[in-house]
C-alpha cells in the first residue's frame, strides 16, 4: 500500500501540488479565523443565554422535522428518478435540483409565492380552510428548511439506487419475496450508507439555511429565528455569542462529516 | 445641542467657502472634473435611492471617477470599516454609529448632519386592517422592524415607547435591514412595519404610509464623515461638498428627506 502512494506521488506534477495546498489553505484559513474569535471562556454561557440557546433549541427541532419531510418524500421520488424510465425524466431531474443552485433568498420569495397568506397561490386558502399560516411560524421554517434540503437527499439517495447491483434484487424475486420485502431485505440494506449520507447532508443543509428562512418565516425570536438567523443579528449586538453560535454550527457539521465518513467505510467493507 | 450647533456653524461656513470659490472660479465643474481613480460609499440602506442618484450626478461632473456605492444597515457598515474594509465616506442613519467610528479612530473628523428622516407606519396597499395609529399597531398579528440594534429598529423602539404601545416580541419579525423590513409587509405576511418616511414613499407602489404625529415620532439625524486612512481624501472630500451642496439638498429633497 505505501509503496503505490509513493510511486503516485513522484508521477505528480508540482503545479498540483501546490494547487492542492493553496485550495487546502483557502478553505482552511476561514475557519481558523473563526477558531481564533471564538472566546472559549465564555462560550457555554454565551450558547446558553436567552437568544442564542432558543434559537440552537428551534434550529434543532426544525431541521429535524425537514429532514423527515425530505426523507418521506424524497425516498419515493428519488426511486423514480433512478428506477423508472420515463419521458422528461432529466427534465424532472433538473427541477427538483433547482433548489440546490437556487439563491435561497429567491427560493423564499418563490415559497412566500406559493403560501403566502395575503398573496400566495394556495396560502390563503390554507389559512381559510385550516387556519394555517405557515409565514412567522416554526412550521414555515420547517417547510423552508426541507424545501432547500430536500435535493441533497434525492441526490444521495438517487445515486446509491443506481449504483445496488439489480442482480442480488432479481435473486431476491426469483427466491420468492414479495415486492416491499424485497425493499425492506435487500434494497434498503444495500441503499442505507447512501440513505444515511443524504440524510446526514439534508439536515446539515436545513441546520444551515439562512435566505429561504428569513424571506419566508420571518426573523422572530424563540419562534423562527434559528440559529443561522441569530448569528447574523448577534453579529452587531453581541459578536461573542455570534462567534459561539457559529462554533457550535461548525462542529455540527464537522460532526455529520465524520459520520458519513464511516458510513462509506462501512460501504467498502 | 451645543454640538449640532456648531455642526450647522461648520456646514453653513463649508456651503460659504464653496459657494465663494464657485465665484472666483470661472468653472466650478472644470475643477472637480480633475477628480481620477474610485470612490468608495458606504451608506445606510434607507439612502439606497438618494445616494444612487447623488452618486450618479456626481460622476455626470467627474468623468474620470469610479464611484462604488456600499450599502447596508449602519451597525453592519460600522462593523466593516473597523474590520479594514476600504472604503472612503460614510454616511449612517443616525450619529452614534459614526461616533463609533471616531471612537475606533476610523473617522477624525465631526461628522456633519446632512440630512434628516422621521418615521412613519406601512400597512398592505388598501390598509386592509385600517391601521390608523401606533396605537393600533398592537392589535395586529405580526410586525415587521429592523433589529434591536440597527437606527431604524432603534427609532422604533423610541416610537412605540412614545406612543406608549408594548409590542410582544413574538409578534415581531426583525428584516436585516429597512429594505427587508418594508418587504416582510410588501411582499409577506407581515400586517404593518414602522420604517423611514423615505422608504415608505419610495415604496409606494407596495405599501400606504401613515403618518405618525411629531409628538411620537423622531428625527432621525443622518451623518456623513470622510473614512481616516483612505486612498482618496480628496475624493471623499469633494463628494461630503457635494452632498451639503445646495444641488444635494435637492436630490435628498426629492426623496422625502428634511432639512438637515
């Protein structure tokens, strides 16, 4: 094994090198920069005051609600989309990425569009009929959370299906299970790295939503002021907790990362 | 007061001094035009149109000029000054974040007022929930104001102390800026906004003003100051002339802006 990567190694050319280590530096002097404001003293109590642990305690139940919003319907839709051939698929594919290259600010704008109360296509018969108003509430943060989350789970999960050998389902059939225990005992064993890596990027996605949130829930505290929210008011009134909270989204996601890490060992083995 | 008092002495003497070099110089315009190389602005969000048009006149008599408008709320602008961001004047919604800036040594000058600004209610075109006061205010769903700590979110707050009206904070949603504000109201759900006057009108496709009577609202004092340290002093300095000039009042003027 070392003696492969030393071999590599010499065919590399220099440029590369040095590219790698500049793109290595690039994204790594940010987060040292960050590392180095954090005041570690204070930051339990920066992260437990008033503002900062309501907004990390919303932020928590919501992603967490997206991130079921975007399994429940993006388990189903990505199937399809690597299972089934159909006319328009990439067509079909495309527009369910959209959000991912979307400026989320426009993707808050197009769901106050849809469900906004005064002027959204259905959002005032929502409030008519049920009462709903998802604008100002935790469950529009939801809804903006998953809408913004939900194509990295179609994703990730689109590309596990396509890469499950069809040959251990055709088996499975020819040994006489049934259509859903066949999804059950084979597929979903063999999806559930890539199910756990969309799931682990779908909620570290809906955790970090910053434009679709404020455009369309609103910024209000301990109600839809999630924690991404809270850093960028807290910036210019309290930078301490700003840089605290910012450490503990951080570490989140270092912590996800680590997680998918192992699910694609697992993967391997 | 005794400062604002000499702030209008040295604004009234600059307007003089410029008014007589306007005379002894032939062309006026021909000596600006020598100005070369950029100008970076950064301005409070509700001068977003003023300052547009401000910038655009002045680059009409400075041809050689690259003019770079920065806007944003004043506490975010203030923030980046301090962090090193280059940029050449500043002109704030308010005094105390420039006094920030003279505190942080970023600003040597006394800034000058050029301007003044009140508040006033938005409500949804037809004023739906017929909002008639500030009063009123308090019997609606939800509010959108600036945050806590940005001028207009702290105008607010002074308004609603003098009306006498508390506001639960659960029914507040706070826009990063007074743009974002009015816009919660214009194109979201929120049922009324308290904002500048300026941004009201400027708004007034989306949005119904209501005035909110002298006695409960505020006059907000806008500054502007060259930045310590910039590349163009005398860019800076031409452009701060040229706001207080009597051809900037008339923009500013044109804008819903008072008399500073």
């Amino acid at each position: 094994m070392s003696t492969k990567k030393r071999r590599v190694g010499a065919e590399t050319p220099a440029f590369v090198w040095v590219g790698a280590s500049c793109a290595l530096l690039f994204l790594l002097l940010p987060l040292v920069g960050l590392l180095k404001r954090v005041a570690w003293s204070g930051i339990f109590g920066s992260v437990t005051s008033g503002p900062a642990s309501e907004a990390l305690r919303l932020s928590l139940i919501t992603s967490v609600f997206a991130t079921m919003i975007a399994l429940v319907l993006g388990l189903p839709l990505a199937w399809v989309l690597a299972r089934i051939e159909f006319r328009g698929r990439s067509m079909v594919r495309a527009l369910v990425m959209l959000p991912m290259v979307l400026p989320p600010v426009v993707g808050g704008v197009a769901l106050l569009g849809a469900y906004g109360k005064s002027n959204g296509l259905i959002g005032g018969w929502l409030f008519d009929v049920f009462g709903l108003q998802l604008t100002f509430s935790p469950l529009g943060v939801v809804i903006a959370e998953a809408f913004v989350a939900l194509p990295f789970l179609v994703m990730a999960v689109e590309s596990g299906l396509r890469s499950i050998d069809p040959r251990f389902e055709e088996s499975a059939a020819t040994m006489g299970l049934g259509p859903s225990e066949r999804f059950w005992k084979v597929t979903f064993r063999l999806l559930a790295p890539s199910l756990i890596a969309g799931v682990a990027v779908a909620w570290a996605r809906a955790l970090g939503e910053f434009g679709a949130t404020i455009t369309f829930a609103g910024n209000i505290e301990g109600r839809t002021q999630t924690t991404p929210l809270a850093v960028y008011l807290l910036l210019e009134s309290d930078p301490e907790a700003a840089y605290a909270l910012s450490f503990v989204l951080l570490a989140v996601c270092v912590a996800v990362l680590v997680a998918m890490r192992g699910s694609w060992m697992g993967r391997r083995s | 007061m005794k400062r604002f008092g000499l702030m209008i002495a040295v604004t009234v003497l600059a307007s003089l001094v410029s008014l007589m070099t306007g005379i002894t110089h032939a062309s006026p315009i021909a000596e600006v035009s020598k100005l070369q190389g950029d100008l970076t602005i950064s301005a409070a969000t509700s001068l977003t149109d003023a300052f547009t048009v401000l910038a655009k006149q002045f680059r009409k008599v400075n041809k050689g000029l690259k003019v770079h408008l920065n806007f944003g709320s004043s506490s975010t602008l203030v923030a980046q000054i301090q962090s090193g961001a280059p940029s050449d004047v500043m002109a704030s919604a308010d005094l105390t974040n420039l006094e920030k800036l003279v505190a942080s040594g970023n600003v040597v000058v006394t800034p000058k007022v050029f301007a003044r600004n009140t508040m006033a209610i938005a409500v949804k075109l037809g004023n739906p929930k017929s909002v008639r006061s500030v009063t009123d205010l308090a019997s609606l769903s939800f509010i959108a104001l600036c945050g806590k700590t940005v001028p207009c979110g702290v105008y607010a707050a002074s308004v609603l102390t003098r009306a006498g009206v508390v506001i639960a904070e659960t029914k507040v949603t706070r826009g990063i800026d007074v743009k974002a504000t009015l816009s919660a109201v214009a194109n979201g759900d929120a049922d009324a906004a308290i904002v500048y006057k300026t941004d009201v009108l400027a708004a007034k496709k989306t949005v119904v003003g209501i005035d909110i009577p002298s006695a409960q609202n505020v006059k907000a004092m806008y500054g502007i100051a060259p930045i310590q340290g910039s590349k163009n002093p005398a860019n800076a300095k031409a452009f701060i002339d040229f706001v207080l000039s009597e051809q900037g009042w008339q923009i500013l003027k044109s804008f819903g802006f008072e008399r500073r």
